[in-house]
C-alpha cells in the first residue's frame, strides 16, 4: 500500500530529482523495515473470522452514527473507538476479546467515509469486510507502526471504491 503512495507521488514529479531521491530512500526503508519487522506467525480460522466481523461491526455503527444520525465522522468513530475499549473488560482471560479493539477501531475508520464516497451501507459492509481482511494478512507486520489502522480503512475503501465502480 505504501509503495502504490509513493509510485504515484514519483510519476508525478518525475522533474524534481531532491524528491525522486527522497522517495528512494523512502522505499529502501521501508523495504528494510518490512523485512526486518518481527512476525508470529499464527492461524486461527475462526478467530479470523470474528476479526472480520468485529471489523465490520465498527465500519457499520460508525457510518450510521455519522450519516444516519448525523452526528459527524470524528464523534462516530470516536465513540465507537471508547465502546471498543471497554470490549477486552467483559472477559479479561479471553485473547479474541484482547485483539477486538484494533479491529473495531479500524472499522470506525471504514465507518467515516463521507456519504458522497460511501452511499449506502452495502458499500461500507463490502469495505468492512475487505478492511478486516486486510487487517488479518497484515496481523503480524508493522506492529507498533503509527498509521497501521488508517491505512488499511484507506486501502478497503479504495479497494471498495474500484470494485463497484468498475463494475456497476
């Protein structure tokens, strides 16, 4: 996702020889830091699945809260984000219950896609969906990295975004 970022600033200054250079030194680092970023590898099916669903849970209560009762993008996912904290309390022994936040917090950012990207919900479940299919593939990389969740919202709504218009 980072390289597609920095393909499309380089195409477009190609004349600027300080921020081509610049870019390469950014890809190499970033190429070093995936690399070398410490991975755990598990697999666990069915704790997947509700990844994807606690995803989807957070994408779909968010852009309710802002567009349905117009309450605005920050306030949704930031209450959703609180409720989301509290989520590990109910069962502190449980690991699914540990790794719920993340999931429903990226879904908050799926959530506050504005109505003119996202018009309907079907749009923000297929974009709920793709997010915390992602935030799977990307479970054991660029932990303790800023941005992670943003960007993976990002990805699944561009993603979402190409599909349907594409295709419908």
């Amino acid at each position: 996702m980072q390289f597609a970022f920095l393909f499309a600033i380089f195409f477009d200054k190609m004349n600027a020889p300080l921020v081509l250079l610049f870019l390469g030194i950014i890809s190499v680092l970033i190429s070093l830091a995936y690399f070398k970023a410490p991975r755990e590898e598990e697999s666990y099916f069915i704790k997947d699945l509700y990844l994807i669903f606690f995803a989807v849970t957070g994408a779909l209560s968010t852009f309710f809260i802002n567009t349905g009762l117009k309450f605005g993008p920050v306030i949704a996912a930031g209450f959703i984000g609180t409720l989301a904290s509290f989520v590990p309390s109910i069962n502190r022994k449980s690991n699914l219950l540990k790794e719920a936040p993340p999931a429903i917090y990226c879904g908050a950012f799926v959530g506050m896609t504005s109505a003119s990207v996202a018009p309907n919900l079907k749009f923000i479940l297929l974009a709920g969906i793709i997010a915390g299919s992602i935030l799977i593939l990307s479970k054991n990389i660029f932990n303790g990295f800023g941005g992670k969740l943003g960007t993976i919202a990002f990805g699944s709504i561009a993603i979402t975004s190409a599909i349907l218009y594409t295709l419908f």
